[in-house]
C-alpha cells in the first residue's frame, strides 16, 4: 500500500523534521502511529497523504512512484478522518450531504449525488444508529456521532487506507469506546488498511496489531504491539517507569513512582 524508504524533510527555518523514515504497510494491515505532541507525527501523515513530499527518500503509493501521476487521484484511495475536518463544515450542513461529500474528498457538493449513491449513504447512516435522520443537520450531533460519521464519509468512496488522525479528542470516556468500537466494525474488512494516531496507550485495542512509534522526528520502534510489551519500549521512550499491563484484552498504563 504504502512504502517510505529513507525519507527525510527539511524545511526552511526548521531544520531537519523527519529523518531517515523506513516504513512499509501492506494491505490489510492495521497499524497505530504513536508519537508525542511535536514528534512529527503529522508531517509524516502529510508525507503519507502527498500533501508533503520528502526532501529526501522515496515515496510508493499503491504501487506508484512520484512522478508521473495525479497525486489528487491517489489522495481519494486514503480515507482521512480528523477532529479538524468539523471546523471546515457548516452546521446546517445535511447528514447526507456530510458522508456524500467524501465521494469527491472534499467540503460540500459539487454535483448532484444519484439514487443509489444516496441510498448507499443512507445504509451506511443507519449502520451507526442514525437511521432515519439523514436529513438532520450535523450541528444536532453528539461529537461521538460527528466523529462516527467521518469513518462514514470516508468509507463511502470505498478507500484502500483509511487514516484516522487522533479522532477520539475532545471524547469523553464512553464516547472515545464507541469509537473504537464503530472503527472495529466498520474498518474490520481485512483488505483496508488503517492507521491510527495517537499518544493514548489505552487508545491501542487488540484490533491494531503493528505500531511505528516516532520521536524527534525519527522512528523509535516499528514492530508489532506485543513487542512494545516484552521490550519496555515505552519506559525508554518517555524516560520514565511506565508500566503498561494488559486487562481483559485491552492496555492500560501508569507512571511507576516507585524507587
């Protein structure tokens, strides 16, 4: 799906804000990309989305290279779904007009949809519990459900990749769990592949099997979840006794203060 071979980006005024990025997921795969705030978590997602290119390294979307394609087409296999994106909506803006627009990766209509994009739509509302209200506004919705249906309006032009970008900020605990869950349900299907950002440990349920830890501007770890476990990576990363336990499936971490 994806491969970045020794990417690195300097920009102007900056410096050096990734350096030599090796990272590889194929189909299917579901990963988290776990970062603090700074690391450059986001410049790797702009990496990943072309709307950055590295100033040094290769890039491979699906199969293609850099030059020599539209990146704007390749942008609509990558389902892209942020808190940030609300900000961009109207809030009289229709529920199905909201999930339609992500046929076109963009904010509003620019044509009208046909009969059975509109039904599809409409299924997929109702797949989240909001059968019959396709016709509300999206300011009448929780921020749970707003955040639900961005998956929706990233799913429905059926992508290779979806990307959710820290979508659980803002949610309170209940509401961050139905997250997680609809994510589950929804992007479970084994051919998507899916990464996920966060800085929440307890955010990296047993659905996501991989994780590419980066700091300072570099890859820390990159491996599978279990791994981070059996090797402490996370006392290492945050230079304290983090202690990181699982129960009943999920993970969950404290800070040691123990001497």
């Amino acid at each position: 799906m994806i491969k970045l071979n020794n990417v690195s980006l300097d920009i102007y005024g900056a410096g050096n804000i990734l350096n030599n990025i090796n990272w590889h997921i194929k189909a299917g795969e579901k990963w988290i990309l776990f970062g603090r705030n700074g690391s450059g978590k986001s410049k790797l997602l702009e990496i990943v989305t072309g709307y950055n290119f590295p100033s040094q390294g290769d890039v491979t979307r699906f199969g293609l290279g850099q030059p020599g394609y539209d990146i704007r087409e390749l942008r609509k296999r990558i389902g892209y779904v942020s808190s940030s994106l609300w900000e961009m909506f109207n809030r009289s803006e229709g529920l199905i007009d909201a999930v339609l627009s992500g046929l076109y990766a963009s904010i509003g209509m620019y044509r009208e949809a046909t009969k059975e994009e509109k039904e599809r739509a409409a299924h997929l509302i109702g797949t989240i519990g909001l059968k019959g209200r396709e016709y509300d506004t999206i300011g009448n919705l929780s921020d749970g459900e707003k955040q639900k249906l961005l998956i929706l309006r990233s799913l429905i032009s059926e992508p290779d990749m979806l990307i959710f970008d820290e979508p659980s900020a803002g949610l309170d605990i209940i509401a961050r769990e139905n997250l997680l869950e609809a994510i589950e349900e929804l992007t479970g299907k084994k051919t998507i592949s899916v990464i996920y950002v966060t800085h929440h440990v307890e955010e990296i349920t047993p659905f996501f099997e991989n994780i590419f830890i980066i700091d300072k501007g570099e890859c820390f770890f990159k491996g599978t979840v279990e791994e981070v476990l059996n090797r402490d990576i996370f006392t290492s990363l945050f230079h304290k006794k983090i202690e990181v336990f699982r129960k009943e499936g999920r993970l969950y971490s404290m800070l040691n203060t123990c001497s």
